[in-house]
C-alpha cells in the first residue's frame, strides 16, 4: 500500500486513481499510503463549489478548467454526486460536462458518490484532495452535491469556497441568510441568460451590504454569463478566475492560510480517531454479537445508552 | 471495507440514440452500482482517460449506428496500449449476428442486442465484474 503512495508521488495517474478508490471503499492500510504521502502535502490551491443542483456548477467548473490551464497551471478535480439511499448505487454525471479536458494530461477528473455521508461531499474528499495535491495538481476543485443549507463540510477542505446562485429559485436568498453566507469566498450569479438575474444580483449585494467581515474580506459577486455564449461566458469565468486568486492572495498576505488549514486538520484529527478508536470498537461489538445484545437489552429498556456506552468504554479503552 | 462496482458508460462515436444508455445508467444505479455516465460523442481516447481515471470495474459502451465494428475493438486495443488488461469492456446496441464473433475475437467480454432484459445485463455484472482490490 505504501508503494501506491509512492507511485502517486510521480504522478502516476494509474496509482492515484486506484489509491483514491481504496480510499473510498476504506481498503484495509491505504492509511499507510497516505502517511506516505502526507509530508508532501499543502501545496495546492483548494477551491470549492456549491450551490443547488442543476446550478451550473459542473459547466462552470468546466469553464474554469479552461481560465486555470490558459495560465499553465494543472487543475485536479473531484466531483461528488449523491448515492441512492434506497440501493447504494449512484448515478455520477458531472463528467460529461468536462469531457473535452479527457485528453489534457494536465487535467485528472474524478467522481464520487457520497456513499452515505451527510454534509454534501465523500469521505474520500479528505484525503483524496492530498492525493491529487502531491501528484502535482495546482489547483483542486471539489464541486459539492448542493443539496441543502446544511451543505458547509467543504469550509473544512477547501480554500476558496464559490457559491452558485441562479435566478428563479426563489429561496436563494433564504439560504444565504441561513448559513451559506458565512461558508461563501465568492458569490457567483449564475446563469445571466434567465429572467431575475439582475435582480437576484441586487439582493444579493444587499445582502452584503448588511454582512460584517472580520476578516476584512467581503466576498465579491461575480455575474457569470450564459453559457449558451461561449465567447462571453469565457471571459466571465476568466474573470472569475482572477477574483480566485485574489482571494488566495488574500489569504496568503494575512497569514489566514494557516487558518484554513486549521479547519482541515480538525476534521482529520476528528476522522482518523473515528476510524482508530471508535470504528474497532464497532467491529468488535458487531462481530461478536453484543452489538445486537445492547440492541436487544435496550429495547426491553434494561438499560439505558450511556450506561452501555460507559460499559463499552471500560472494556476497550485503556485509561 | 464498503466495495462498490463502479461502471463507465460512454457513448462512442457520433451516434445520437441514447435512450437505451439513459435507461442503463439508471438501471445501473438502481442495481447498486455506481455509474459515470460521459454521454454521446466521446472518442475512445476520452473513453479510455475516464476509464483509468475513474478506475473503474468495467466500461460499457452503446451504439446503435453501426459504426461499433470500428469503435468497440479501439476502446479495448487502446485501455491494452496504455498497460491496462484489468478492466473488462462491455458492448452493446444493434449489432448483427455476423459482427458478433470478430467483437468477441477484438476482446469485447460481452455483447446485449435489443430485446436483452435489464435483469438479464444486472445478472451478468453481478456474476462477472466484481470490485477490484
Ligand atoms: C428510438 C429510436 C430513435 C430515436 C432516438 C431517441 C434517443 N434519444 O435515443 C430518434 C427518432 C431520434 C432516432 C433517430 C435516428 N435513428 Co433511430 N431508432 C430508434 C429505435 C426505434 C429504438 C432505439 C431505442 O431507444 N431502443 C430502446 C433501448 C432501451 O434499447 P437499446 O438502446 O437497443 O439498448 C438495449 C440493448 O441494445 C442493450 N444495450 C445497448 N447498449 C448497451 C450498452 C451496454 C454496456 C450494455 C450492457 C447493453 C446495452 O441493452 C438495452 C436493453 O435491452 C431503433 C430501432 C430499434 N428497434 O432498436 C432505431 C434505429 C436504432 N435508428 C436507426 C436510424 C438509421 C436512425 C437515424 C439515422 C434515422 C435517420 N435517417 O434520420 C437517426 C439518427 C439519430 C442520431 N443522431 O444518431 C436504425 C439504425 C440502423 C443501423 N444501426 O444499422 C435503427 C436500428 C432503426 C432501423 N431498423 O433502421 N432513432
Ligand atoms: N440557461 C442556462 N443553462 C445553463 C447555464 N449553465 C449551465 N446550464 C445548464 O444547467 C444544467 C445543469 O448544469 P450542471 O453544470 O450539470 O449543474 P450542476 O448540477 O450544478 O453541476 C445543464 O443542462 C446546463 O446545460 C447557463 O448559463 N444558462
Ligand atoms: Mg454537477
């Protein structure tokens, strides 16, 4: 496992998709390849993108593929769809809106299915975003599910978080007010072809106009243009993709990276004690059945969760 | 561990008849695969740089045009050109009895004519395609 890691670090893409596939299926030791790897993260730019489905988000991402190559820079991105809680399939269709980047060796494309996870992104997104980071990827975009307002897990990955908006949904705004304005680097009004555009663009801005930003950043609104006009619709998301790098500047100049990063590295402390201390534990209590004994001891209230789950504590952990 | 088979359905080629592989992709997913579905139009360069890059478990092609005595064989010769043996290539569409064997011959692992039932396809899948390691 720790060769797959190794080879990721050259880049090799066979090794890189197959080590975020066992990352995704949680293959016994892929944590070894990505201590392997970890040392050599940090370099790449994370952008994140939200907002509802059918907003654009996998054309615009498309698009900004071309802004970020025109400047030579390499682009990786993960694209996450959501898995059927009925079936555990999935139905990932966010690639047939970059196929023309197939054949661009500068450009590594994958899709993931949520696979049960709440929050709008995989598991994999963690370390899977440290992947693509050391097999040189400039910049990694990770496009979210864009379900709901409870949808801000990618805060915690990413650098530069893009919320699309559209005209004609109404309750746009409602989610900003509800939580999605605190998660935004960037607004992007997208869609400018639909009726309201201009309009959502207003209230947005007002919006703004009654925000605070601590940070000193005030997240800018970008009016990205119909993609039904290629020529316009390029040069808007090129534009978009200058108010990205400011924001990384930005980021850079006031030593707010590391705060960032922060975020990350809570969240991977908090996934990599789940799966050391409490996901044994689980199997254990499973595989031998008590799992089912508590079940069963509850539902006859014989005890009660907390008393069990202080059993189970000084059974398995060692003080 | 939670393994999953993940497919890839592509359209090659020019052809336009995409119903049938719409009708697959969900059928895919209601099977509990996971499915990336590129669409019509994709050459067999795409075809093979989503394949490796999606790594997945199996790619499934349709075509209805007639043109996959050309397309089919070039997806296998070129997954085998860029070193990948693993990942077993799947056809399907209106495809004549007399094409059948040469498909087989070029390294197709399975073809599905009209009237193929979606259980029938689900069935295969389950029985040969299992999650790699
Ligand atoms: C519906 C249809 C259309 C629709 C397509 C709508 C759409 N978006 O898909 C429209 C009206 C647009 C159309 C147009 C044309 N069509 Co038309 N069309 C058909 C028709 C009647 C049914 C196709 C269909 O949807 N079947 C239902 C789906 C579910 O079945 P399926 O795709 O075959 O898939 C099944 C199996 O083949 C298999 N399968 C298929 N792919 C795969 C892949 C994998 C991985 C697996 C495991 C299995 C698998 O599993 C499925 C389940 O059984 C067929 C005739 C026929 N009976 O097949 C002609 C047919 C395909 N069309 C034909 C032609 C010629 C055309 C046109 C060129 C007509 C013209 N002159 O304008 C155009 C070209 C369009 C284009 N851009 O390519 C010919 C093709 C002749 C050939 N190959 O030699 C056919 C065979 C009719 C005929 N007998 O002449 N068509
Ligand atoms: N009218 C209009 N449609 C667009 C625009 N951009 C994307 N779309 C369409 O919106 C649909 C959903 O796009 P997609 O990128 O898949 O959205 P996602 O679900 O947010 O990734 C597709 O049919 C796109 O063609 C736009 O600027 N104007
Ligand atoms: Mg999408």
């Amino acid at each position: 496992m720790e060769e797959l890691g190794k080879r990721a670090l050259t880049g090799d893409i066979r090794a890189v998709s197959r080590l975020i596939r066992n990352i995704e299926d949680q293959v016994p030791n892929t944590h070894e390849a990505i201590k392997h790897i970890f040392p050599f993260t940090g370099r790449a730019h994370v952008v994140g993108i939200t907002g509802a489905p059918g907003a654009g988000k996998s054309t615009l991402t498309d698009q900004l593929i071309c802004s970020i190559r025109a400047q030579n820079k390499t682009v990786g991105v993960m694209a996450v769809d959501p898995s059927s809680p009925f079936t555990g399939g999935a139905l990932l269709g966010d690639r047939i809106r970059m196929l023309r980047h197939a054949d661009d060796p500068g450009v590594f494309v994958r899709s993931l299915a949520t696979r049960g996870a709440m929050g709008g992104l995989s598991k994999a997104v963690g370390d899977g975003i440290h992947v693509l980071d050391v097999m040189g990827k400039d910049v990694i975009i990770v496009e979210t599910v864009g379900v709901g307002q409870q949808e801000v897990d990618i805060i915690n990955h990413a650098h530069t978080v893009l919320v699309v908006l559209v005209p004609g949904m109404g309750d746009e705004v409602q989610a900003i007010k509800a939580g999605l304005m605190e998660v935004a680097d960037i607004f992007i009004i997208n869609k400018a072809d639909r009726e309201g555009a201009r309009k959502l663009y207003k209230e947005t801005l007002s919006m703004m106009d009654m925000g605070k930003f601590p940070s000193g950043w005030r997240p800018p609104i970008v009016m990205v243009e119909s993609n039904m006009e290629p020529h316009t619709f390029a040069k808007s998301v090129d534009e978009l993709y200058e108010k990205i790098q400011e924001h990384y500047a930005f980021l850079k100049d006031r030593n707010l990276l590391q705060e960032r990063a922060q975020l990350k590295v809570q969240t991977e402390i908090n996934d990599a004690l789940r799966s050391a201390i409490l996901e044994p534990v689980l199997n254990k209590l499973i595989e031998s059945g008590e799992f089912d004994e508590m079940v069963q001891k509850l539902l006859k209230k014989e005890t009660d969760p907390y008393t069990l789950a202080d059993e189970v504590a000084a059974k398995y952990l060692v003080k | 561990m939670a393994k999953k088979i993940r497919i890839l359905l592509a359209k090659p080629g020019l052809d336009g008849h995409d119903r049938g592989a719409k009708v697959l992709a969900r059928c895919f997913r209601d099977a509990g695969f996971e499915v990336i579905y590129t669409g019509c139009h994709n050459t067999p360069e795409q075809i093979v740089n989503a394949a490796i890059q999606e790594d997945v478990d199996m790619v499934g092609l349709s075509c209805l045009s007639g043109a996959h005595t050309y397309l089919y064989p070039e997806v296998v010769k070129q997954l085998r050109d860029r070193g990948v043996t693993d990942i077993p290539v799947v056809g399907g569409g209106i495809i004549p009895d007399r094409d059948m064997q040469p498909l087989y011959d070029a390294g197709l692992k399975a073809l599905f004519t009209p009237g193929a039932t979606l259980d029938s396809i689900v069935d295969w899948i389950n029985t040969n395609i299992a999650a790699k390691e």
